[in-house]
C-alpha cells in the first residue's frame, strides 16, 4: 500500500490515477468517482470510494479488509463503501473488454 500524500505530494487526481493504474484506489474523495468515469480507468484498476467518517486508522481497516474479503477480485469495479454495505458499479472500461 502506497499513501499517495507521501509518494506524490500535491498531484492532481488525473496523475494519481494515471500512476495507480493497475492497483485499487481507497479515497474519500468523491471526485475519483467521476475521474474514473470520465478518464476510462483501466479495467485492471478499482476504486473504493469510503463514505463513512474517517474516526481512527484502526477503523478504516476494519472496513476495508472486510471489503476486500468480500469479493475475489475488485478490477474494473467502482465501489462505494460505508459502514453497513457495499455499492458496486462496473467501470466504462471493464464493460468492453
């Protein structure tokens, strides 16, 4: 796992996404939904959009790796995460390969 914040301070979101191609992308950044969409991120990539309140890193842990446990494999797939569900939808991309 690479924080973004110390591999790259300061880019834009087009450059992140450019650079994570092929890795799961965890933000709570709601604009990477809409990046991802209009940029047709690679149907290798995923992104998980946290909506819940970011309380502790213990937390945020605790969610995403049951996340994680809950699929096999999350390429091509957008999803929005909170506490109690998971919401997927599959990206532009992996719809044409």
């Amino acid at each position: 796992m690479l924080w973004v914040v110390e591999e790259q301070p300061g880019p834009r979101g087009e450059d992140v996404l450019a650079v994570r191609e092929e890795r799961i992308i965890l933000t709570f950044d709601k604009d990477f939904g809409r990046l991802a969409f209009q940029h047709c991120l690679p149907a290798t990539c995923g992104i998980m959009l946290l909506r819940f309140p970011p309380r502790s890193p213990a937390a945020i842990t605790r969610i995403v790796l049951s996340a994680l446990a809950s699929r096999e494999t999350w390429e091509g797939t957008f999803a929005v995460i909170d506490e109690k569900r998971i919401r997927l939808r599959v990206l532009p991309s992996a719809r044409r390969t």
